[in-house]
C-alpha cells in the first residue's frame, strides 16, 4: 500500500471562541449527514500545548467532529502498582513512569478544564470524559485504546434505527428502556490520531495484536526524531503547522511549579495560561502533588 499524505493548512486563533449558537447550528449540520467521521485524539495533555492544538486543528479540518480524550488513567500504573504489592522492587525507569503516570485521575477534571479552553476556537471539537467513563466499568481500573474504540462501536450499535432523540429513549430490552446517547449515530466513523513513536510501537506488535486497525482508521503524526517503522509507513500522516519543537507539557509543568508566568506563557495558549496562573491554592493542590511527583 502506498504512503498517503494530506497537508493541511491551519490558521490556529487559540483565543477565538465558538458561541453556543454556532456551536449547535454545526451539530444540526453534522446531524443531516449520512455519515459521520469523529476523530479521534486520545493523551495525557498534562497541560495541553499549542503542538496538541496544531494535532487538533488538522483533524478539525479532516473530520466532521473531533472527541479530545484526555487520558484517566494508565494499563502501566496497574502493572507496576500491581508489582509494588506483591514487595517487588521497580526498577529506575519503572518508578520514573510511576510516578509519571499515577497521578492522573487526581488530576482528570482540570485536565479536562484546560482542554476545553485550549480547543474553545474550534466548533466541531469537543472534550469527552469516556475514559474515565469506561475505567470506572473496568475491574482493575486500566483499559487500553481498543477497549474504547469498542466501547464507541457498542455504544452506536445500541443506538437502533428506531431510536427517538425526542424522546430520550431508545427500544427497549428486556423491559427497561435506555437512554438514547446522541453522540453515538450508528453511521459513526472513526479515526484515531497516533503519534509515530506510539505507532512503532503498535506495528511491532507491543499492543499484543494489531486489531485496532481493523476498527478505526489509522493516522500517525509524525515526530521529529522518531524513526519510522517500516510497517508504519502504508498508514496515512496527519501533517501538523511546523513551529512547535520547543514547546512541551513538561517544560509548562516546570514553568507553573517555578511561578514563570513568561516561561509558561511559550508552552501553552493565553487562555490556559490565565486559568493556570489565577487558580487559587485548594484547587491547585491537586496539580501541585501530582506534577511535583514527575
């Protein structure tokens, strides 16, 4: 299969903001179609950055919608927390993805806050909290990439035909009628956003079968630095505005924690910025613990 690349030009305005009239004139829109694509964009976005907007901004230009899904929890702090338990010892880099990663169910809601004010320009893209969502189903807690997408598909294969949107109902089973959950059109088609270093390690089989493409429509981002798998290179690159290398979550954690108002400035969007800088030390605390840890 030959690589296929689609350039898009984004202008990005960060601060422009999308009223709720605009908003819903596009969700009628979208609701006339016979089919509609969601793209998908799953991280940890510990706080979103402007490179994450760029990612945002060309899905929005590709897809009908686009779902941010900021990450609840990860598989990796159940296997290693799991490996705590039974007074095995980590090792320096296990520890270091430990203390990484546990902290971000403490962390969901402002994540989400944040999310929402940096992706606030766009109309066709919104914050979803399925993860958490699917996570509290979960016995240990941790599902993976795929058990979402399924999630998705299930949650739209429940949506019959004869669902009634004015109603709030669908058919009902066994007696007991069920919501009816208008993001999930049974016409959905969804496209996940990986970035290449993820999508090395998906081709190579690190995810434990490569069933995820059979389910979605797969994207890579590309990142600078990365290699590319050679079974990577048939699925289609989602290119992004260039200008974002120096720019990353870690160095804004740094810059919130070190009170650089400049320093944070360059790493995440005006909005962001400001709810940062003026969140008051209660509602704070939580960001503190967890990004002092990392």
């Amino acid at each position: 299969m030959k690589p296929v690349s689609v350039s898009v030009s984004v202008s990005i305005t960060i601060d422009s903001v999308a009223t709720e009239a605009e908003k819903a004139e596009r969700l009628d829109a979208l609701k006339s179609r016979e089919q509609r694509t969601i793209g998908l964009f799953g991280s940890s976005v510990n706080p979103p950055t402007p490179a994450h907007v760029a990612i945002v901004a060309a899905l929005a230009a590709r897809c009908d919608e686009v779902w941010v899904l900021p990450v609840y929890s990860h598989s990796d702090v159940g296997m290693l927390g799991a490996k705590l338990k039974r007074g095995e010892t980590l090792t320096e880099e296990e520890d270091t993805i430990f203390k990484k990663k546990s902290g971000l169910p403490k962390t969901f809601d402002l994540r989400c806050t944040l999310c929402r004010l940096a992706f606030e320009g766009f109309p066709n893209v919104f914050v979803k909290t399925y993860e958490k969502e699917l996570s509290e189903t979960f016995r240990d807690g941790y599902p993976g990439t795929e058990d979402l997408v399924r999630y998705f598909i299930n949650q739209s294969s429940l949506n019959s035909p004869t669902s009634s949107p004015r109603t709030g109902q669908v058919h009902e089973e066994g007696g007991i009628p069920r919501p009816f959950r208008p993001d999930f059109a049974q016409n959905n088609q969804y496209v996940f956003a990986m970035g290449q270093d993820t999508m090395n390690s998906y081709v190579k089989g690190d995810w434990g079968g490569r069933e995820l493409e059979r389910l979605v429509t797969l994207l890579r981002i590309k990142r600078d630095g990365e290699p590319l798998h050679k079974e990577a290179e048939p699925f289609e690159e989602l290119q992004i505005e260039d200008g974002f290398s120096d720019v990353s979550s870690t160095k804004a954690r740094k810059a919130w924690l070190a009170h650089d108002a400049d320093a944070l400035k360059k790493n995440v969007s005006p909005a962001v910025a400001k709810y940062l800088l003026t969140l008051n030390k209660r509602d704070a605390q939580p960001l503190v613990e967890a990004w002092s840890a990392m």
